[in-house]
C-alpha cells in the first residue's frame, strides 16, 4: 500500500515524524481515529520536522479529534 511505502521510506531517511504521519493517514482513511491521533501526537513531539509539516500535522490532529467526536454521537 502507498502508506505502508510512504512510511518505510520515510524511516529509513530518518525522518521519523513523517512515518508517524503516514501511519496516521492510512489509520484515518480506514477510519482509526484514536490510533491515527495516538501516532500523529508521537509525530509532533519529534525533533525534525520543518514548520509547515508540524502546522500540517497539528490540522491533522485537529481534524481527526473532531472526527472522533462525530463517531461518538
């Protein structure tokens, strides 16, 4: 799968919180809201990621916050 790819690659260059966040992204298309938010606040905690991919990822996790809002009502 595309994310699975996306992650590998991505931790084998060492860019940890962008494999974080391809974890995320596959967990919200297949709608794993509270793992998808588990990983992207591990990714935003890690050191180097450039400001536009944390701002990126903070949106994410506000969005998959109020997606598990949703799901609860």
């Amino acid at each position: 799968e595309t994310f699975e790819v996306k992650q590998e690659v991505a931790r084998l260059l060492g860019y940890t919180s962008l494999a974080y966040r391809a974890v995320a992204e596959r967990n919200i298309r297949t709608g794993q809201y509270k793992s998808a938010a588990i990983q992207l606040r591990q990714a935003i905690k890690l050191p180097g990621a450039n400001a536009i991919e944390l701002q990126e990822m903070q949106q994410m996790l506000k969005q998959v916050e109020k997606f598990q809002r949703l799901a609860r009502k």
